[in-house]
C-alpha cells in the first residue's frame, strides 16, 4: 500500500476556522467612557447572535492594559489580537469572527 505524503495530511492550524464557542471577544475599557458604551452594545449583539464568548475588562484595574491602551479605549481584541480601537465596526467584527 502507498504510503501518502505527510504533506497531505497536516492541517495548519492558523488557518483552521475555529467554532464559536473557541472564540474570544475581549472588550478592554473604562467606567464612565461613551465609547466604551458603545462598543458594549456592539459587541454584545454580535458575540450573542454568533454565540461568541466575550469578556470585559477594566484598564483602571489593571497597570498593564492601562500602559497598553490608555490613549486607545476602547480596545476589542478578538483571540487575544488586537481587532479595533475607538469605534467598533459590528460588520467588520463579524467578518473577523466567521474566518
């Protein structure tokens, strides 16, 4: 029997598409910021209709978002990449979210 090339058979693994539940929506902001709320809003509709998990996150809580993304809030990342800062584009977050 021949033996196939393992060239055939790999996956790699940065292009695989990952289901939704593997994703990770991280939205990094501040009390009190009207972007911050309404990047909430955005990322809470889309992460909910595609059953994305996502989390927020306080940069007056933590020194090192703050000197990461003070001058950028808010910030989504999306698998611990940054995706945006300022305003959240709800097409563009689901466009990154399906691939």
């Amino acid at each position: 029997m021949a033996r196939m090339s393992p060239i055939f058979r790999r996956t790699d693994r940065r292009t695989e598409k990952k289901a939704p539940h593997e994703r990770l929506v991280t939205l990094i902001g501040k009390p009190d910021c009207h972007l911050c709320e309404d990047a909430q809003v955005v990322v809470g509709k889309v992460c909910g209709e595609l059953g994305v998990p996502w989390e927020e996150k306080d940069i007056t809580r933590d020194e090192e978002l703050y000197r990461a993304y003070w001058e950028q809030i808010p910030v989504v990342l999306v698998d611990g990449a940054q995706h945006t800062f300022w305003r959240v584009d709800e097409g563009r977050l689901r466009k990154a979210l399906a691939e």
